[in-house]
C-alpha cells in the first residue's frame, strides 16, 4: 500500500479551530485525525447501499416494571436472532434497565431492527451506532 502526501488549503481560522479540536481529541497529527474523518465518510457512505454489510450496536434505556414492554423487547430480538450476535443488559437503578444489542448484517436490516426497538413504546432512549467490519477500509 503506498503512501500519498497531499496539500489541503483551507482558511487559517479554520485550520486553527481544527488543530485545537484534535489536539483536544487527542490525535497524534493532523494526517491521523483526517484520515479518520475520510474512513468516517467512507462507512458513512457504505450504508446507503442496503445491501453492503455492516455491524453495530443498538442502545436503549427502559423501565423494566412494564411487564408487557420488557416482554416485547425480548420478542422482538428473538424475531431478529440471526442479527443479533449478543446483548448486554445492566439493571441501572430500580427501575430503568439499560441494553446494549450488538448486530451484524445487511445495513438495511440493522436499521429496521433499531427503529422497530427504539420505536417500541415505553422506550426512553435508543440509538443506532453503525459501523464496519473494517474489510474495505486499510
Ligand atoms: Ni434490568
């Protein structure tokens, strides 16, 4: 694999307010942190195409005394179990669990699984994080 060198040109303010965000981020140059923010663009992209292949997690907070809710919750993974790979559950106080799914498989399918989740009523939060299996990206 070669490397390229590249200029950019780009204002000076906004330069700075880049350098001060990955110095604040931690990246070890300026190369690490644009090259991150092209793989990001390039997952980001992967997903249009339903059919290209990803894994991600779904996050969701609820309140497991609704009975009927947390019995929902568990039927639909168990509808979905050939993209679920696994879950984590953590009892957060007396009343609110908080479940971490990780999915594998086409976007489109990943998607629908975290909307029909985090749609579900009684759901007080969810997220769809999305990303790849790394293949196509050096
Ligand atoms: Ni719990």
């Amino acid at each position: 694999m070669a490397l390229i060198r590249f200029g950019i040109s780009l204002e000076d303010s906004l330069l700075e307010r880049f350098d001060n965000l990955i110095e604040k981020k931690g990246y070890p140059s300026r190369s690490e942190a644009i090259r991150d923010l092209i793989r990001d663009a390039l997952v980001m992209e992967s997903w249009r195409t339903d059919a290209s292949e990803a894994v991600g997690t779904i996050t969701i907070v609820y309140n497991h005394e609704k009975r009927e809710l947390a019995d929902l919750l568990t039927d639909l993974q168990h509808e979905h179990f050939e993209s679920i790979i696994s879950s984590m559950h953590i009892h957060l106080n007396e009343h609110n669990c908080l479940e971490v799914i990780v999915v594998r498989g086409r976007a489109r399918d990943i998607k629908t699984i975290a909307d029909r989740l985090i749609a579900t009523k009684g759901v007080k939060h969810g997220r769809l994080m999305l990303t790849t299996t790394g293949k196509d990206l050096e």
